[in-house]
C-alpha cells in the first residue's frame, strides 16, 4: 500500500453514504444477487447464498438472536469442526508436499495481485473524482479477508486520524 499510493492520498478522508440507501434496497440487495449468482455460477450458490442470508438476517431486523448468534456462536463453532474434519483426514505426507506448497504461493501472489489491483483501480477513481477517493480502499476489499479492511484502516489513519472507511 505504501509504494503504491502517496502521503497525499493516504490522507484523503471520503465522505460517508450511511444512511442514503433505503431499507428496500438494502433487503432487495441479497436477494437479488444471489439470484444473479446462481445463474451466473450455480456452483458457487451455495456460499454465495450463505454470505447473503447473513447480510439478509442483519437487514431484516427481525431475527436479531440468531444474526448475532451466526455472527460470533455458530461461526465459531462451524470453523472448529471443519477445521477438526479437515484436520483427522489430513495426513502430514499428503499436505506437506509440492503441489500444496505451489498453491499456497500462488494463494500468495494472488492476494498480493489482488492488493495491486484494488488499489490502482482506486487511485484512477481518485483522479476521476478529483481526489474524493482514498486509493487506500481498493486494497479493503480483498475477498474473504476481512483483516485486510482493518489492516487499511490502521494504515489510513496513521497519515490521518479522521479517516474511517
């Protein structure tokens, strides 16, 4: 993040959008991609649709319990035991081996693309918008790693302590 972007934009606070999108949309949202996920990759459907009933649950507001209880409970619970299924099946021969070490490091270059990506792409939203944009962000939304987001935050607001994505 720090080679790609300057002091300058680091400092960018963005404007915030809480609040301007109506319920209607924010319940539509999950809905309506999972169903245009599900014709676009019907294999993938059933994690897509588990992430946006998670994202429907919170925006519902009427299964407050149970959001909370996926969100921290069951989520633990569910990573603990696919980790121990995964774990007593897994001989040690049979992971430490090549292939499994070349996808890790292609695992690697793949976040570290992602990273590169995100952020040059944000930082031509940055010229486009005539800098209301923080290029820090397009490192935020790497898929499946929510600690990159903190990682940005922490990054941002080390130029700036106002910043908040």
């Amino acid at each position: 993040m720090r080679l790609l972007t300057t002091d300058k934009e680091r400092k960018i606070v963005m404007g915030s959008v809480k609040g301007q999108v109506s319920k209607t949309t924010r319940i539509l949202f999950p809905l309506v991609i999972t169903l245009l996920g599900g014709l676009t990759a019907p294999k993938g459907l059933p994690l897509l649709g588990t992430i946006m009933l998670g994202n429907f649950m919170r925006e519902s507001g009427v299964v407050s319990r149970l959001t909370k209880a996926s969100e921290n409970e069951i989520a633990n619970i569910c990573t603990l035991l696919l980790g121990l299924a995964v774990g007593a099946t897994m001989v040690g021969s049979a992971f430490v081996n090549s292939t499994t070490l070349t996808i890790l490091a292609l695992g690697f270059v793949a976040i570290c693309l992602d990273s590169v990506g995100g952020i040059l792409f944000a930082k031509l939203m940055c010229f486009i918008s005539g800098g209301k944009v923080n290029p820090l962000i397009g490192s935020a939304g790497i898929s499946a790693f929510p600690m990159a987001a903190r990682v940005v935050q922490k990054e941002g607001q080390k130029y700036n302590k106002k910043i908040t994505f």
